[in-house]
C-alpha cells in the first residue's frame, strides 16, 4: 500500500511540474531542462553498460538513433492518427497524445533493444578495446544506414515530427532507468553484472552465465537509449542523422566516466552539468569545442575515476534497499 | 616395484587406474589437453571419491591447474572424460558446472576487487538465486526473502572464516591471508559438493598454513565436501590429504597415500627431492 | 586488364599511405595497448607543417627536389615533436588508470587537435603548393602512373625499410621490442621504458607526417578534419593485419588501400568509407587477432 501511495505521490509532482515549469523558465531554460533530462536517461544507460558491466560501448548514439527514428515513424504513420481519433471521441488531447507517445517510446525502445542484442551478442567474446571499436563501427553504420533509407528522410532529415514530449514523459522516462539501475545494482543480478566488471573469468567460475548478463546489460543499456532517443524526437520534432555522430557518443561516454563509471547518481549529475556547460559556453562557439576536449583530458589526467568514483550519493532517509547501503560515500571502505 | 594394488591399497605404478571405495563423485578418464603440440595434460586418469581430500602435487608447469580448469570447464579436454557423480561434465561452460556442485579458487586470487567482502561471497550464491530480474525490479517479495537469505548465509560464512569484521571492506583492502580465506569462503558459497583449491597455503607463514590446514579439514566435515587440492607446501599437503597423485610433465607418475607418495623413487627423483624425508618426520 | 592494373597501382599507391599511418597505429598499441585516436589528427597536422614549411621556404615558386624532400623533413620533425608532447603531456599521466580512462583522454586530444586546428588554420580549405611538377609516365598498355605517385611508393617504402632497419637491427627497435612484450622485465634490463615509448611515439608521428605530405602532393586541397577518416582507415588496416605487428600494418594498409579503390573503381564511389567499416566488422568477428596477428590466450 505504502508504495503505490509513494508511486501516486511521484506522479503527481511530475504533473504538478510539467505545468509549472512552463511557467516560471523562458522557453530557452525549459529547453536545457529537457535536454538535460534526455542526456540523464541517456547517461545512466550507457553506466548500464560501461559502468555497471565494465563493457567498452562507444556507439551509444546508434541505439539512441533507432529509438529515435522508430518511435518517429511509428508516430507518423501509425500514432498521430490515433490520437486524432482519441481526440474526435471526447477524449483530452494530453491523454491521446500521451497514450500514442508511450506506444512510440516503448516501439522505439524495443527496436534500439533488438539492435543493442544485436550488436552485443557476437561481439561480446571480443576484448576490451576491439568490442570499443566494433561498437563505434555499429554506431556509424547505423547512422550511415539512415542517411541512406528515403523513408526515413534521408539525409535531408526527417521533419514534422509530432511535439508530443512534456517534462512529464521525460520525468517518467528518468525515473525509469534510474530506478532500474539502482534497483538492479542492488541485487544479485546486477551483483553479477559487478563481477563481470571486477574478473569474468572468476565470475564465470562461480555460477554467472557471463554471456547472458552482458547481453543483458546491452539489451538494457541500448532500450534506454532508444528511449532517449524517442523524446527527443518528439521533442526536436525534427530529425537528422548528424545528430547521431560519434561526437554524440563521446558525449554521452564523458558523462559517463565524468561522473564515475558505475555511479547512477555519477551518472545523473555529470549528465546535468555536461548539457549545461556547452549552453553556458555557447556564446564563445569557436572555443567551444576546443575547451570541451581540454576538459575531457584535464579529467582523465587528474581525476579519472570521475566525481563519485563508484559509490552513489545516499540519502540518510531514504528506503532502505533489501541489502543495507555500504558505508557512507564521504567515509569510504 | 609394487605390483597391481588390491582396492583400497597401496600406491600402483604411475599412472595406473584406483578404485576407490565408496561413491566416486569426479572421474578423469583418459583426460589429456592439447595446446598445439604441447600435451598439458597426458591421459589422465583420477577418481576421488566421496569426502575425501586428494591431493595433486608436482612441479611447476606440471599441469595441475590445467587439470583444474579442464573440470571446471575453462578448457575442454581434446580428449577424455571428465565424469561428475557419474555424468559426463567435459564441454559444459563453467558456469554449468559452478550450478551442478563445483567450485574453485584461483592460483593467482581472482577476487573481485571493488566489491566488499560480503558482496563477494552474495555473488557466489547467484547460481541459486530464485529471485529473477523481474523481481528484482518490483522488489517482490520473494526477491526480499532471497536477498535476506543470501545475506545470512554470506555472513554466516564470513564468521566461519574469521572475516566477520571485514564483511564491508572492499576486497583490495584485505591483508593477502585473509584475501584467500576470502576467496574459499566465496567457494563454499555456491554449495557444492566438490571443492577445488589451487595452492590455498601459498605466500603464508607456517602459522597461517596450519590454521589454513585446520579450517580446510573443518570446512570438509561440516559441509560434507570432497576436496581436490593442488598446493606445494608439503606438510600441509601431507597433513590433511588421504590420497596424492603426483603430476610430471602432464603424466599422473604415482598415486597413493601420503606415506606411499613420500618413498616413491619417481616422486622423490621429479618433485621432492631427497632431503623431504626428514622435514616430513614430524 | 589495362584498368585493371591501372586501379592495382592506384590501389597500391593509396595503401602505402595508410600502411604509413597504419604503422604509427600499430606501434602505440604494441607497446601500450593503447588505440591512439589521435593520430589521424598528427596525419593532418603534417600536411598543414608542410605547407608552412613549404610557404616559408617558397618551394612553389621554385620547385626543386631539395626544397620538397625539406618540407618532407621539416613537417616530419614538427609532427614528432607533436607526438612528444602529446605522449608526455596526455598519454603518460594516465598509463596506471583504466583502460577506458586512456581512451577517453585519447579521443579527447584528437577533438583537441582537430578544433583546435580549426581555430589556428581557419576552417576554410587550405592548398598545397605543387612542390613537384606533375606528369605522368606511360606504362603501356594504357596504363599510366603519376610522378607523384612514384614519389608516394618511394619514399613510403624507403620510410618502411629505415624503419624496418631500425626495429631489427638498432639497440633501440631491440628495446622497442622488449617493451612491447613486457614493461616490467624490460625496466629490469635497464631499458628507460619511459623513454622507448616517447621513441614510439615520435616514430610513429613522423610516418604519420610523411603520410600527410605525401597525400597533399596528390590531393592538395587540406583542412582540419582531414585526418578523421584517413585515421580510421588506417587503424582499420592496423587491425586487419594484426595490431601489434609491424610488418601486418603494412599488409593491412595494402589490403585496404587496394579494397578500396577496387570497391569505388568496380562497385560504388558511394562506399568508398563503408567499405573500411565493413571489413573491420568481418575480421573483428571472424579473425580478431588480425591476418598476421598471433591470439593470446589469457592465463586462468
């Protein structure tokens, strides 16, 4: 009882901010706020995989272009004439839309995960630096693909997308993947994912299919992606495969390691700052990019193991997990 | 040169088959492992039977962790064998194997670094988890209960191995003696029923060894667990094994008891050395 | 069969650059298991020293062998100075941390040389003077090859067969070579192995400069991000012969550079990148230890 009241309660706050915000931010901070969102979901769905399973994926942008592009598609060919329906029949436009929004998220989401098992499976006996470079190969070649398929727009882009993406549905989809990862890491399957990261072979020794959870992890970790990648698209409202560069995807690996690979609240925090601060520098766009790549490698010479390194910010009042938090993050052991 | 050994008897010449009594729970028959044109392992035959603690001794390279890594699944043999309470286990993935009832520590300590003691020993109870990804995420009650076993079970073997104030101290952290404790602990908590420890007593003081000595002789009656045991420190192999079977070169060269194994001419002239005799004698 | 020849040397003629950068590709990573992101970038760096060398020195307005094999040095000693730096300032700092750390610190110094390139060169194209006249010589049979492309197979095979000398032969490609198979025994044996690596860093930056001369000789039109792909390729290529091993970055860049053209030549201009991804996904998944790469097996 106490957590559906609690899963009632969250809800509410994010209605209660989907109609806020637009109040109080201009449309420019209501903007980053949302982008910010998508890189958090985003970010810790990339931890999924780099982090929690110590896998070497750098072609997350790929998965978060299948999401991207599906969920799109559905939309416009199948969803936005089903909300039109829904709406015709009396039913409000917020439901209609949200309904038909969440059937294109999950669609894309689905598609983004068949590719991550199809990309995760035969790669996965690989060693560390080639499955990195066979996972930024698949991410090229997805986007490559794209820009070759007309339906899709091609590489003149993909327009006409409808604007259905609200803070809530962002909200919904942070709480999605952060509960997941938490919930999992503290678990004896994401325990498993842990010990592949720490030693396979000893893993594998004591009882951890090792392939399955690390198909698992991609399957996850690309799902969220595509996730992402769908608000965005009902975000952006608009498409183009330059968005999906391997640019995107070291982004969202700087995020990554930025925060503390294996860290969720690592994760989230770094994602919220690495979308601000290109904002914040916009106005100096030549140097733009240049500071970004001095930041990467001032962080990874000095502080490598990220913000939080692997340990996650604990609330003193939060529920406790089935097994007890480890020590406090500022004690350490 | 003995002649054919009667059940249960002396040692036979190298290499031959023993019966033992009572059930067998592992049988190498015929195992040998190739690497391109090394033979690691060369037609091995081993049997151990229920509760007992065998010995595998010889030296280095000798192929006694192949052997290990061949049960466990690691490798497969190129040809043979390998035979678990009567069904054939070669071929099978490790993990397979860890769910049927074995399971191994490592040469060179594979423990998993960043996680604390408790985490370590939870992971090795995974193969019997009951509790799936889907109670995991809704918190189930079922995956309440799971969890609440793992982690008394993980911290009721913790106290048996003396690490009960380490339970939440990271991995890396631990003095090396307690590293291998950590590791057995981690052994035992899949259940098996048939335990692999490769050079447990390695990097410890004679203190540490015989403390190590007792708890393995421990651990096996409490637990009713057949040990294979591959170690180079003679009095503790001398201490607690029943049975030895000496490896050279991938050739088991003799099998025996430990009184048999310390006179053997072969033994004495690959592995031992002359001067063992009288550091046994105590 | 006369075009047929005619895209062999061209083919071979394009895989003698990327086996060039190939070479740079493989050394690192023998001796740091680290994929060097960067060095595409150090490839664009020496075209555009090149062309300042080749400004300052006013080898367009009086062309002359002694003046271009000077733009070739000049660029080449800028490039290996960029490479030292890179090694010292970037690389060494983070060799104890995580594998994905180094990776990250890597890709961030190529968008650093690539965005930074931009602002000091100015995004607009640059050209590459003709230090060398053009012609082109008859082969017969209706093939023909191009002075410049002479040029490119002399002077990458002679680069290969110095360096080839040096590993083999020199005290320092023994101790290149020792500290690829092992740090800590090499330091026992007295090597600077803090030293080697810059070495192998410096090496592998020079033929990556020669490279990017020699391609602006053929194709004078360079910019900032003219190393992205070209780098890609030639890590590819690195791959496909086996990283780690030098003579299968050669075999690599040969087989990439005549896949290629082959690929544009018989098939589709419009593949000519693809066609490097797709190797790499078919011998990543069928050969992951290259054509002449050796497996090791880890030890349990």
């Amino acid at each position: 009882m106490a957590r559906l009241l609690r899963a009632v309660a969250v809800l509410a706050v994010l209605v209660g901010l989907d109609l806020a915000l637009p109040r109080f931010l201009n449309p420019y901070y209501l903007r980053v706020l949302m982008l910010c969102g998508i890189s958090v979901i985003l970010a810790v769905s990339l931890n999924l995989i780099n982090g929690f399973t110590g896998q070497f994926s750098i072609g997350h942008a790929g998965f978060m272009a299948v999401g991207a592009y599906g969920s799109a598609m559905v939309s416009l060919h199948v969803g936005q004439h089903w909300a039109a329906a829904l709406a015709g029949v009396g039913i409000p436009a917020v439901i209609a839309q949200g309904a038909a929004l969440l059937v294109a998220l999950l669609a894309g989401g689905a598609l983004a995960g068949i590719a991550g098992y199809l990309v995760g499976l035969p790669s996965l006996r690989l060693r560390g630096d080639y499955l990195a470079i066979v996972t930024l190969g698949f991410g090229e070649i997805i986007r490559v693909l794209i820009t070759n398929i007309e339906a899709v727009g091609a590489a003149r882009g993909l327009p006409g997308i409808p604007p259905w993406t609200t803070f809530f549905w962002v909200g919904i989809g942070m709480l999605a993947v952060i509960v997941l990862s938490l919930r999992l890491a503290n678990s004896t399957h994401g325990r498993a994912l842990f010990a592949i990261r720490d030693d396979e072979v000893a893993a594998e020794a004591l009882g951890v299919d090792t392939t399955r959870y690390k198909v698992l992890a991609f399957v996850l970790g690309s799902f969220f992606a595509g996730i992402a990648g769908g608000l965005f698209a009902h975000y952006n409202a608009y498409l183009h495969p330059n968005s999906f560069t391997f640019i995107k995807s070291i982004e969202v690996i700087a995020m990554v390691v930025l925060g503390g690979l294996g860290s969720v609240s690592g994760s989230v925090l770094a994602a919220i700052v690495l979308t601000i601060l290109p904002e914040a520098l916009r106005s100096a766009q030549e140097w733009r990019m240049v500071i970004y790549s001095l930041m990467l490698i001032i962080l990874m010479v000095t502080r490598p193991q990220g913000l939080m390194g692997s340990r996650e910010f604990r609330w003193p009042w939060r529920h406790r997990p089935a097994a007890p938090p480890a020590p406090a993050a500022g004690g350490g052991a | 040169m003995a002649v054919a050994a009667p059940p249960g008897g002396a040692a036979g010449p190298g290499g031959g088959r023993r019966r033992v009594n009572g059930d067998v729970v592992l049988a190498l028959d015929h195992v040998t492992m190739q690497f391109g044109g090394l033979k690691a392992v060369a037609e091995l035959d081993l049997e151990v039977g229920r509760g007992e603690l065998v010995g595998l001794i010889g030296p280095n390279g000798a192929g006694k962790t192949t052997v290990f890594n061949l049960i466990t699944g690691v490798y497969t043999p190129t040809h043979g064998r390998i035979l678990f309470q009567g069904h054939p286990i070669q071929g099978l993935k490790p993990h397979v194997i860890a769910k049927r009832g074995i399971t191994r520590t490592f040469q060179n300590i594979r423990l998993f670094a960043s996680r604390c003691c408790r985490d370590n020993v939870c992971i090795a109870e995974h193969v019997h988890a009951r509790a799936g990804l889907l109670d995991a995420v809704l918190r189930t009650p079922r995956f309440a209960r799971d969890e609440a076993a793992m982690r008394e079970r993980a911290d009721q073997l913790l106290a048996l191995m003396g690490l009960d104030a380490w339970a939440d101290v990271r991995a890396a952290e631990l003095p090396y003696g307690q590293q291998r404790r950590l590791e057995i602990a981690r052994a035992l908590a899949g259940q098996p029923s048939l335990l692999l420890l490769d050079e447990p007593a390695a990097g410890l003081n004679p203190q540490e060894s015989d403390e190590l000595m007792h708890l393995i002789e421990e651990v096996r009656r409490r637990f009713e667990l057949t040990i294979l045991l591959i170690e180079h420190d003679m009095r503790v192999v001398m201490g607690i094994c029943r049975r030895i079977a000496v490896l050279d070169y991938g050739v088991k060269i003799a099998e025996g008891t430990p009184a048999q194994i310390r006179t053997d001419r072969a033994v004495i002239e690959a592995y031992l050395g002359e001067d063992v005799h009288a550091d046994l004698g105590a | 069969m006369s075009e047929f020849l005619q895209q062999l040397i061209n083919g071979v003629t394009l895989g003698c650059v990327y086996a060039l950068i190939a070479l740079g590709y493989t050394m690192v990573y023998g001796i740091l298991r680290l994929i060097n992101f960067a060095h595409g970038d150090v490839y664009m760096l020496g075209a555009f020293f090149g062309l300042y060398a080749a400004r300052w020195l006013g080898a367009q307005t009086h062309p002359n062998p002694a003046s271009a094999l000077a733009v070739l040095l000049i660029a080449m000693a800028g490039c290996g100075l960029v490479g030292l730096i890179i090694e010292r300032a970037a690389y060494k700092p983070v060799r104890q941390s995580s594998r994905l750390a180094a990776l990250i610190t890597a890709i961030g110094v190529s968008l650093l040389l690539e965005n930074g390139g931009r602002l000091v060169f100015g995004a607009d194209p640059k050209f590459f003077p003709q230090i060398i006249p053009a012609t082109n010589i008859a082969l017969g049979g209706g093939v023909t090859i191009s002075n410049q492309q002479l040029i490119i197979l002399g002077v990458s095979i002679a680069l290969m067969i110095v360096l080839r000398v040096i590993v083999l032969y020199t005290r320092v490609g023994k101790a290149m070579r020792a500290v690829s198979h092992n740090h800590t025994a090499a330091a026992m044996m007295g090597i600077s192995v803090d030293r080697i690596i810059s070495v192998t860093f410096v090496f592998g930056s020079m033929l990556a400069a020669a490279a990017g001369v020699l391609v602006a000789l053929e194709n004078p039109k360079i910019e900032p991000y003219m190393g992205i792909l070209p780098g890609l390729k030639a890590f590819v290529a690195a791959v496909l012969g086996g990283i780690g091993n030098i003579p299968g970055a050669v075999l690599g860049g040969l087989v990439m550079g005549i896949a290629e053209v082959m690929v544009v030549g018989y098939v589709s201009p419009t593949y000519r990148d693809a066609i490097a991804f797709v190797l790499l996904i078919v011998i990543l998944l069928v050969r992951p230890a290259g054509i002449l790469g050796t497996a090791t097996a880890e030890k349990v």
